[in-house]
C-alpha cells in the first residue's frame, strides 16, 4: 500500500485527507484512512469507496507524516502505524451518535510536531530513584510556557501514581492515556481539544494528539515492555 481506491460522484466534495472511509479490501469491508487524493493512477481496474466515516478529518499532517515514517523505518504497512495512533473504536469505524464527528484538525492551531524536527530534541532521560522530583520541575516548566508534556511509563501503577504527584505538586489535572482503557476515545477527544496539557500512560501514549508538544519523558527507557516485535 497504500491502495487507491474510487471516489464516486457523490463523495467528491465531501472527502479530505485524514477521513476514514469504508471500503471492500480482499473481499471484506474494512475501515481506511485517506492518506492522499489524486487525478491519476496506473491501476486500471478501481474499486470505489463505499462510504465515509467521517466528515471531517482525524488524523492531522503530523500524524500522517509520523506514522509514514514510522512504517518505513519500521517496515509495516502505513495502515499498521496508523492504527497504531488510535484508540480501539476509532480503529473499529466508530462515530459519534450525534452523528457528528471528532474535532477538525485545522480548527486550533497545530505546531509543526517537535516529532518531526530534527533540531528539535524534545526528551528527557533521567537515571536514579528519585525521579519524580525532576519531572515535576520539567512538566511546571513546559506548562508554564503553555505546551504539552507527555509521560511514559512501564507500568500502569507508576501512571496512577504519577496523576496523583502531578496533582497534588502542580494543581494540574493530567489526562491518562493507556490502550483500551474504559475512556480511551472519551480522552482521546478531550486531549485534541485542549490547547496545551500532561498526558500519562504507556507506549502507545507516545501518539497521543496533543497540542503544542514540549516535551516527552521516557522513564526507565531501558525497560523492554517498550519494545514489541508484532504490531
């Protein structure tokens, strides 16, 4: 992949880039992810796209960027490191039952992702026992001039604990973003809508769609429950 597909008359000018759609791949539907729009092909045959998901777009530049880059170094599809990035029902077709769909991604202001910047190094690597001291210090900093931070931990323990510190130090509410949790999508959304904010939880926490991201912190980097050999 990625795989081009149809898009019928009346699809034209509804579909975007980051929209997920329906489609018939090896003879099921599936979800998809838009990931780009053209005039030609060199497919002859096409299937057309059953219908959109959404109407308005999920994925922003900087994730598409990420996760494609993600799934050439890592060499999986792009699809793969897409899903990645997503919570559980969004990955299953989920919407809303308002029938409205999750929060434009040009609807606040989007930094150019520090993920993607290579003279940017937005980590922080700390050794020894006492480290919460440290983070502290580093997450008012960052806070204070108004961007995200997000924390990794190897355990889920270690993230509860980590709220709690955060909360009691600092007076700030952080989100808590682990995979299919009971309020994965519920703070999924909430993340994207905030301007600047902490964000707790495992690996998979590295995707989370924060605005105007300052810094990440990896703690007990060393641990391989960080590494995974299958998606």
């Amino acid at each position: 992949g990625p795989f081009d597909y149809l898009i019928g008359h009346d699809l034209e000018d509804k579909i975007s880039v980051g929209m997920r759609v329906w489609v018939n791949f090896r003879n099921k539907k599936e979800v998809a992810y838009v990931v780009g729009l053209n005039k030609k092909t060199k497919i002859k045959k096409l299937k057309e796209i059953l219908a959109l998901i959404d109407q308005l777009p999920i994925l922003d530049k900087d994730i598409l960027l990420l996760t494609k880059r993600l799934a050439e170094y890592y060499c999986c599809s792009w699809g793969e490191a897409i899903e990645c990035a997503l919570p559980d029902e969004i990955r299953k077709g989920k919407i809303k039952g308002d029938g409205s769909i999750f929060l434009p991604s040009d609807s606040v202001k989007i930094e150019p992702s520090p993920f993607i910047q290579k003279e940017k190094r937005p980590l922080l690597f700390v050794q020894g026992f006492d480290r919460m001291p440290v983070y502290l210090r580093e997450i008012k900093e960052v806070l204070a001039a108004k961007q995200s931070v997000i924390v990794l931990f190897s355990d889920i323990t270690a993230v509860e604990k980590a709220k709690e510190e955060i909360r009691k130090n600092l007076g700030v509410e952080a989100f808590i973003s682990l995979r299919k949790q009971s309020k994965e999508l519920e703070n999924w959304e909430k993340i994207r809508r905030v301007d600047y904010c902490v964000v707790l939880g495992s690996r998979s926490s590295i995707f989370s769609c924060v605005n105007n991201l300052g810094l990440i912190i990896i703690d007990q980097e060393h641990d391989q429950v960080y590494k995974q050999e299958q998606v």
